[in-house]
C-alpha cells in the first residue's frame, strides 16, 4: 500500500505555477507579519496563538473550551463540569506539546523524522491528566493505548479504511525518506510539501487515537522548521476549524485511488491532492491576512482603546479597567517593555498612583512582569484578545 504522489504534479512531475504562485504569496505576507512590532509583542502574540491553536484543535475534534477557560486552566482553576475539565486539560497538553517543539525546533536532524511524530504523540498523553484519554473505544472493540507507540489493530475512520496495522512503519519509513527530498527547495516549494504531508499523515493513521491533534502539530512544527517566516504569528488550526466540514470533505477526497491514466503514476489520485492543496494553501493564506489586517499598531492601538472605554463604562462582567490604563497599554504596544519608574510620566501622576495601577493591571492579568523589580510588558489575556484582535475567538 503506497500514498504516491506526496505532491500534485502534471503528468511530466511538474508543481502547477498556480500552487506554486499561492505559496510564494503566503511566504510574502507571512514574512512581513513582524512588521514594525518590537520582540516583547511578537513573543506575546505567539503566546496567545498557542492559546487559540489549542482552542480551535479541540473545536476540530469535539466541542473546544473557550480560551478564558483555558486562560483559568493556566492558573489551575479547573471547571467542576467534568467534559469542560477534560477539554481544559486537553488544551493544556496541547500548548505544553506546542512550546516544546518551538523550543527544541532545531535540535532535529531529518525535516521529517519519524521519531519526532511518535514524540509529538508521546508528549501530548504522558502530560499531567490525560490517563483518561487512553481508554480507547471503536465500536465494541476498546483498547489501551500507549503514548508514543503505533497502533497495533487495524481501524477504520469514517470511510477511510486505514493501511494495515503491518504497513505502518513502512509507511512511516517512505514518509520520512520521500518528504524529506524537499529540504534544499525552496521556501514556496517547501510549504507545498508540508501541506500536502498533512494529508498523508493523516493518512496513514499511525496511532489508535489522537491522529488528527498530532498530525496538527507535526505540521506546526514543520512550518517552523522550515522557516516560514512570520509563522506563530498565524496558525493554521483556526483556518481548519472555521471549514471543518469542508476540511474533513477534502481530507476524504484526497483518500481517492488513482483515477485512470490521466489522473497521474500513484497510488492515490493526483486530482484528489491537488484539490486538497488549493484548499489548504486557501486557508493558509486567509489567516496570513486576516492577522496582517489586525496585527498592525494602528489597528491594536485603536482597538485597546476601545477596549478599555468598553470596560470603563461597566460592559463587562469584570471589574472596569482603571484610569490611565490605556495610556500605559499603547505606549507597551510601541516599545514593548518599560521600568515600572516610567510609568509615572507616561500617565502625568505621581509614583504612589503608578504603582498602583501597575499593580491592579498585573493582578488582573493585563500586564506581566518577573518580579515586582523588573519591567513590565503587556500580557494578552484571553477576554483582552478577543476585543483587540477581533474575530480570533469567540467573545465571552
């Protein structure tokens, strides 16, 4: 059983100039995402981003917990609704998951590393809590499953007849050799070949459940070892669950066997991968500009006033914003961080009322700081985002 072709090509094994034109549009834009941004708001935004990406993963797979309540999971403030506090603790293990692979990103050898799939898969069961997510069941058939080991049962996933439990690590194997030939193309060439490395992953189902989360990471991660400039400031979980049915239609497509001569040389249909790519790569760049829309200064400057006009006129359920709260904001949004003795002159009073405003925004979880000596920096809660960024989640 092979997954050729791991690309769409014409029949002479050439990228149609239409995928590879969208890709190099998406690199574009992505790469000038940074924009003017100084490294404490980009580090904040990616921050927020694995939040989301969490959140919408979930929503793929089930009914995702709102980002507020992941917010409150960070801090240990569990739901007592015991389906919410399992979707909690799943967001944990997946941000968790996520800030390992940025951290170790170039600590990998082979862009595609079959290790690196089956560590992915580890790291997100073995993390605090999620003893109960290996229970697996599949119709009367139930199963323990292992972290990081490939299934060992053949199992069928909606219509998709997934290879035989046998042809797993072959597979994985071809996987890794084959996709690798891409590493010395370039970036648009690349980000072709990780998108399309999503589907045949998906594909063949190495584990008994947590297929689709995995297979979402491993593309994170690919996208970031791969350099896709700007990429953590955009991800593409969002896009995925904004069409989810589209999503999971074109991932059934793609399934398709070869369909006669003209349709190329693999085992699986080229129409049906090519069709899969126009989707993604739509996706891909849709969130690319819907955040260079809502990332520029100007946009989060305007919209954190409002926010903080909104909070003082008592909309919120919270407890309003204090005064001067948006003149400290949008002069953290322009240099990133300041001294806490600045703040005195960046809202016209004196020390004793600056320090209890920064104390009040920390406590509410508006600004950060690593101790009560060090500079402080704005932090982008989940209730905060949803107004400044509007539209990257459900507000609340």
């Amino acid at each position: 059983m092979e997954f050729t072709p791991i690309i769409p090509t014409d029949l002479s094994g050439i990228i149609h100039h239409k995928h590879l034109n969208k890709a190099e549009e998406i690199c574009m834009k992505s790469a000038s995402l940074k924009g003017s941004h100084n490294q404490d708001i980009i580090n904040e935004i990616i921050s927020l981003l694995r939040v989301t990406n969490s959140y919408y993963s979930n929503r793929i797979e089930s009914e995702g917990t709102h980002p507020i309540d992941i917010d409150r999971a960070m801090k240990n403030d569990f739901s007592d609704d015991e389906k919410k506090r399992g979707l909690q603790k799943l967001s944990l293990a997946h941000i968790e998951v996520q800030k390992q692979i940025e951290d170790h990103i170039d600590n990998t050898s082979a862009i595609y590393e079959n290790k690196y799939i089956l560590d992915i898969h580890k790291q997100f069961y073995i993390q605090d809590s999620m003893e109960t997510f290996l229970n697996i069941q599949y119709g009367d058939l139930k199963a323990q499953m292992t972290p990081g080991t490939l299934r060992d049962r053949d199992v069928t996933v909606g219509s998709h007849l997934a290879p035989s439990k046998d042809n797993v690590v072959s597979l994985l194997t071809n996987f890794d050799q084959m996709y690798n030939q891409s590493k010395y193309l370039s970036k648009s060439e690349q980000l072709i070949y990780a998108l399309c490395s999503h589907h045949r992953l998906v594909w063949i189902h190495p584990f008994l459940d947590g297929n689709g989360r995995v297979s979402r990471l491993f593309l994170d991660y690919l996208l970031f070892k791969i350099k896709i400039d700007g990429y953590g400031l955009w991800n593409i979980s969002r896009g995925l669950a904004r069409n989810v049915d589209k999503y999971k239609e074109m991932l059934q497509y793609a399934d398709m066997a070869v369909q006669g001569s003209q349709d190329g040389r693999g085992a699986l249909s080229n129409r049906g991968l090519s069709a899969f790519l126009d989707f993604m790569l739509e996706v891909t760049l849709d969130q690319v500009e819907y955040m260079n829309k809502y990332l520029k200064i100007d946009s989060l400057g305007n919209n954190i006033e409002k926010y903080v006009k909104l909070s003082q006129s008592g909309l919120f359920d919270n407890e309003p914003l204090p005064k001067y709260s948006e003149l400290l904001f949008k002069e953290l949004l322009i240099k990133g961080n300041i001294s806490r003795g600045e703040v005195s002159n960046i809202i016209g009073k004196g020390s004793r009322t600056a320090t209890t405003l920064v104390s009040k925004l920390i406590k509410a979880d508006f600004l950060q700081s690593k101790s009560h000596k060090d500079p402080i920096s704005l932090k982008f809660n989940a209730h905060f985002a949803s107004y400044i960024i509007p539209e990257l989640m459900p507000q609340k």
